[in-house]
C-alpha cells in the first residue's frame, strides 16, 4: 500500500492490512456472483453458488434471506470477512435494486472503497449513476470491474467513454480483453505484462496466465488466433496513447478508477481485481466524528453501527448490529460506553460473518465489520468507544417516498404489530410514524418493493399476517426549530403531525404546496427530508 505524503505515522502491519470496501452497481450486472467468486478465491468456501441455481446447485452465500432466494436478488446488504495473499478483505455486498438504496447508501459510510461493477453489453445504468454519486459526495476510491465479457458486449472503448463522461472520472485499464462474446478468449494484463486465459469447461477453476515479455512477444501466437492478436496490439497502442497512466495517489483520492475486464460466472478476471485491491484498495481510513475525528491507528477501541439486522435466524428473536470498527484493537469479552446511553456494554460475543454463517470473533482490528447481537440496545448511528464520548457523524436517514398504513389482519394483535414496526424501524428497512391523531401506524419506504419485503418479514418472523393500505399523505419532513415554534406548528395542524420511532416531530406531507404553506407561514420553524442517524 502506498503510503501518501502525510505526517501521520505508519498504521500497525494488522491494520494496514484491512481492505474494508462494498460492491455496488445496478441490479443483474453480476454483484452478488462476483463477491461468491471473492469468497472461493479466499478459500471461504470450495464451490461458488449461483443467485439462480436449478436443482441441486448451490445457491449463492451472500443472498440468505427467503424472499432473496425467490427472487434472485440482494434485499439486504451483507458482511463477509476472508483472508487472500496477506489481504483482509472486509467485504460488504449491497442490494443494487433502487428501492433499496437507503441500506446501500449506510453501508457506503462503513467502508474505505467501492467495487462498481458494470455490465458488458449495458453500460453505466441508473442506479450505478446514483450510486457512484454516493461514493463521490465521500470521495471514496472507486476500482471498476467490467463483466460479462463472455456475452456480447461493447467495444472496449465505449465502455470507457461512457464511464468517463457520465460519471466524469478518469478511467485507466488495468486489463484489456481479447476479443468479445464467443471469441472472448481471456485478458491481457497492462499491469504485470501478462496473458490471461479463460478456461470455459470449469467455472471455479482458477484461470491460467502465462508470463509475456511485452506484446511483441512471439508466444502471443500460440495462444492467440492472428486476427485477434492484431486488433489486440492496435487497441492496446491507441488505449495507452489516449488514456491516462494508472497514478495510486489518484486512485486513493477517488479521481481516477482502474478497470479490470472479465466474465465473474466463469471466474475470469476476478483474481486480477482482487490483487487490484490489495495494492490499489485504501487502508482502513480515518472516520469523522464529533468532536474530533478518529484515527485508525489510535490504541483506544471505538466503532460505530452502520446497520441493525433483525432476525437474521428465524428460530432466534436475535437482533445483530453491524459494527464498523474505527480504531484500535479489539478483543472479547471488553467493556465498551454505549455514548448514547452512557452506558457500559460487555461485548461477550461480537460475531465474523460469512453472510449467514457466523464465529465468534476474538479479537478485530480497525477495518473490521464485526457483529454485536443484542436485545433493541443497539440502534444505526451508535458509537461505542473505550469511554471517550465521540460520535460518529455522517450516516443519512432519507425521508420515505411512499407512505402507506398499515393494520393487523386481527385486530387483537396490534400491540404485537407495534412492536414488529418498531424492530424493523430501529432495524432501518422503513420509518414508522405514530400520527398524532387517530389509531393505527404509517409506514414509510423508499421504493414500494419495500412493502412487500416488510409485510413477507412480519408474517414469516412474527406470524402476523398485516395489510397495507394507501394512506392521503406522500411524504414526510422532520420538524426542526425553536421549541416555542415547533409547538405553535404541531397545534395549528395536528391532523398532518406524527412522530417517528425515536420520538422526533414529523410533518405529514399530501403535496408540496402543504412543504411551501409552512415554509412561509412558520418561519422560524424548517422542515428537512433528511435526518442524521443521531441521537
């Protein structure tokens, strides 16, 4: 790792070693295959998975929630840890599909990198363009994976043009494929001079590369079919010519992104961006926090939740929360402060995961996303530390876009679907509002899959079947502003007040003109769509 122009002093070698980064791109373009090739290549498992096997194949490990396997998409974000070449990958994989960006969005401020993975034939898309847009407003280094390159897909070119001019950043190649499709033989590797070859007949074999002495090297021949092997010289003189060098420091500052092609289902191309990582990746970085920033290298523990899982194994009302470790050394069986609560908390068994397959976690270092089951005292935006009270700063909760109502299909249940709204609430997959008048919850999403992912949840983990029901409001703003002021607003129009899970005031929204009444008769008072996950 290439230590930057910086007075700081050198990160301890177990720290220095963390690689802490997530995947992120648009649904369908290979996320979720790509991190089970991560895993067979750290040798966490011995055969990778498919998102949609048939038969007896195994299914993919990152995907373990029912309606994921159904559906053959990521809901939720996932942690895994796994060593490769003296690497500690920290790896989170997030859900691509939009109605879940809110956890992809959290689990961004948890890690030091991002993986974006593009697909071949289809380019930048939407959601990566949102996504992307994350990692910028952080500055996080972003490393690119092309895929799919054994289907048809773009010229090389193209795909480069259009990373660089949609999300305007500058874009070197790593590798550069040989051939397209069917004639997708394999990469040529710009970094190492090496060839890269892709064996079809066994997707979780490793590939095979061969040493070349540059692309003048008479060997290329006799792996290279001569049409192939000319367009391949051509197009590598034209990329070096017109496309910057690979510059680290660029890289780290999130200015310039490398691009690896390869095909993640036949394991091409994978190995290549994981060294990429090792030696390009950041070391765990500081985090800013209130009122000072934290170092990684500090020897006081702290960490912060970036995600709350509920139920995570059906037979056990457990609750787990992702802790992203920010600095020191941490071991078993410490006393953190709680800074919330001022409270000491015993971490007697902080959880690795493997996706859904968990072990106790002895000891983490800074980098490390460990998990911390607990009974409802842990909530995202938590900070635990060795007794220095700091507070990690920066982790959004966005105002839902669709606000729906909710009851119990038995009426007797209610106090039951209170407390189910509520974990899920704490748990970040929606907001719960208590209006002010009137019985009854509503709950609000970002993308109407939500619902569906929320009622299946509550039924399946609390056998409560519910239904949802449209509700007059569209939208929801915290309230903010002098106590006098607040109150003279939630008094004036109680039928459009609410409170959500922690108790702050919420104004109910129908339309923007409610947003710009308020705005000009209430000014003192503002009315915002995002929230920080404080308290």
């Amino acid at each position: 790792m290439l230590d930057t122009a910086t007075n700081r002093p050198e990160l301890p070698a177990e720290i220095a070693r963390r690689r802490t980064f997530a995947i992120i791109s648009h649904p369908d373009a290979g996320k979720t295959t790509l991190t089970e090739k991560f895993l067979l290549y750290g040798g966490a498992i011995q055969m990778a998975g498919q998102v949609r096997a048939k038969g007896e194949a195994r299914r993919t490990r990152s995907d373990y929630m029912k309606m994921e396997q159904d559906r053959g998409i990521s809901v939720s974000a996932s942690a895994m840890s796994f060593d490769f070449k003296g690497f500690r990958f920290n790896l989170v994989d997030t859900p691509g599909h939009s109605d879940f960006s809110e956890d992809t969005y959290r689990t961004l401020t948890a890690v030091d990198a991002a993986v974006m993975v593009i697909d071949g034939a289809k380019g930048v898309e939407s959601q990566t363009q949102k996504l992307f847009e994350v990692c910028r407003l952080r500055d996080l280094p972003i490393l690119t994976f092309c895929n799919k390159m054994d289907r048809e897909s773009r010229d090389t070119f193209d795909i480069i043009d259009e990373i660089q001019e949609n999300l305007a950043i500058d874009v070197t190649p790593a590798s550069w494929p040989i051939g397209v499709g069917r004639d997708f033989l394999g990469c040529y590797d710009l970094l190492r001079d090496r060839l890269e070859l892709m064996d079809r007949a066994d997707r979780n074999k490793v590939a095979e590369s061969i040493a070349i002495e540059g692309l003048d090297d008479p060997k290329l021949a006799e792996h290279i079919p001569a049409h192939l092997l000319e367009q391949l010289r051509e197009e590598v003189e034209m990329a070096r010519e017109l496309l910057p060098k690979l510059d680290p420091q660029a890289v780290l500052e999130g200015h310039m992104t490398p691009i690896w092609f390869g095909s993640a289902i036949n394991s091409f191309g994978v190995q290549e961006l994981m060294n990429g990582i090792g030696t390009y990746g950041p070391e765990p970085q500081p985090q800013s926090a209130t009122p000072r920033q934290i170092m990684p290298e500090e020897t006081k523990v702290s960490g912060f939740v970036f995600k709350v899982q509920a139920n995570m194994d059906p037979k056990h009302r457990d609750r787990v929360a992702f802790l992203r470790m920010a600095s020191g050394h941490f071991k078993r069986g410490m006393k953190l402060t709680h800074v919330r609560s001022k409270k000491p908390m015993t971490i007697t068994n902080p959880v690795l995961f493997l996706a859904a397959d968990r072990e106790l976690a002895d000891e983490a270092w800074a980098g490390d996303i460990i998990g911390i089951p607990n009974h409802g005292q842990l909530r995202i935006g938590d900070t635990l530390t060795e007794g220095e009270a700091l507070k990690v700063t920066g982790i959004p909760s966005f105002a839902p876009e669709l606000l729906q109502s909710v009851r119990a299909g038995d009426p007797l249940k209610s106090k039951h679907l209170e407390k189910a709204l509520m974990q899920f609430a704490e748990e970040g997959a929606a907001k719960v509002f208590k209006p002010m008048i009137g019985s009854g919850f509503i709950v609000g999403v970002v993308g109407a899959l939500q619902f569906e992912v929320l009622g299946s949840r509550i039924e399946l983990e609390y056998g409560l079947p519910v239904r949802f029901e449209a509700s007059q409001f569209t939208s929801a703003r915290w309230v903010h502003g002098p106590k006098d002021a607040v109150e003279k607003l939630v008094n004036a129009n109680k039928q459009h007040m609410a409170e959500d899970n922690d108790g702050d005031v919420v104004y109910l929204t129908r339309l923007q003109w409610d947003i710009d009444r308020i705005t000009r008769d209430y000014p003192d008072v503002t009315l915002s769509a995002t929230k920080e996950m404080m308290v």
